[in-house]
C-alpha cells in the first residue's frame, strides 16, 4: 500500500468560470465584488467624493479620447483566467460591439483608472501588481486624501516602472494627446 504525503490545507482559488456560476446562482447577490488573482474581493461602499470623482473623470475625458478610444466606467475587464476586476475607468480599444459580446481583455486597454480613498493600500499594492503583469500600459491612482494622481507606466512582470505623482495645479495626458486639468478631476474641497 502506497502512501502519498498529507497536503496542507490550502485556500481555494477561483477561475472566472468558477466565478461566473457564483454570480449566476445569486451566491454573490448584493456584494460588490471582484476577482483578483483567483480571489473574491469585497469592495468598500462607495463614499460621495469617490463617487463624484468617478464622475468628473467620466465628463473630462469623454471629449478628449472622442472617438478614439472607449471608457467604461466599473466595468469588468479580464487580466487572465484568475482575475476579472472591475476598475473605476478603463480607456480601451474601439470595439465593434461596444464589448457585448465579451468584456475588454489586457491587451486592448490602454489606461486603467482606481479613485482610492479606503483602497488606497489595495490600488497601489495588489491590483498595480495584477495590471503590470497584465501589459496594462498605464495606470493612474486618484489619491482623494493628497489629493494626487499617480500615473504609472513601462509595467514588467509585477510592477511598474515609472511613477509620475500629479498635483492639483498639474495636467495629465490621457490617450488623445489632450492635456486635461487635475483640478478638473478631484473632487472641490
């Protein structure tokens, strides 16, 4: 008789599919959620500032990007088959389909945004680790607290490696070559 060695007690990861069937049979029904790395993250509620900050992004950069470029706002992308977040605003490629069919995969999104203000030690930790390994080019943390934006680009295998900090009296250029106003984001005082 063939003994195998015990295995430790591990803790189970999720697949998107897996994840899918979850929110499919209501297990998931009024959590705000996302997978990151095969686990399920439970979101903070949103609080006023970081709602209207989502906002003010959303209506700055609409005419900038124009036609160039899709924005959805806390929409699903896929990273790969452990990780389907949903970041504040994702700048993606054009699709034919206005992403019906599928949700925007890595390689076509160009700028993920995350407004922080509770996440903020989520924003800059695990998920810039998830979007550098994904190819995710850039990614910009509103920081509500300092009132900041970190724009990180050049991503390698777990981590970015050019940080640009934005102040309030500073632009930052998204896709579109329109230089937009920090001011014109965050939130009035």
């Amino acid at each position: 008789m063939t003994h195998s060695a015990p295995t430790a007690p591990a803790p189970h990861r999720f697949t998107r599919q897996e994840y899918h069937r979850l929110a499919e049979s209501r297990l998931l029904a009024d959590e705000r959620v996302e997978l990151l790395d095969g686990v399920i993250i439970t979101m903070s509620p949103q609080n006023s500032p970081h709602a209207a900050t989502i906002h003010r992004l959303l209506f700055t950069l609409l005419p900038v990007v124009g036609d160039r470029a899709y924005i959805r706002v806390q929409a699903s992308i896929v990273l790969d088959d452990w990780s389907e977040p949903e970041p504040d605003i994702v700048i993606c490629q054009p699709d034919p389909t206005d992403y019906a069919q599928h949700h925007p995969q890595a390689d076509q999104v160009m700028v993920v945004i995350e407004v922080a203000d509770s996440s903020l030690v989520y924003d800059q930790g695990q998920k810039a680790q998830a979007y550098a390994a994904s190819g995710i080019p850039e990614y910009w943390v509103v920081n509500l607290a300092d009132r900041t934006i970190s724009i990180l680009t050049n991503p390698s295998r777990d981590k970015y490696q050019h940080e640009q900090i934005k102040g309030e009296d500073d632009t930052a250029l998204p896709p579109g070559g329109q230089a937009i106003a920090v001011s014109a984001i965050l939130p009035p005082q």
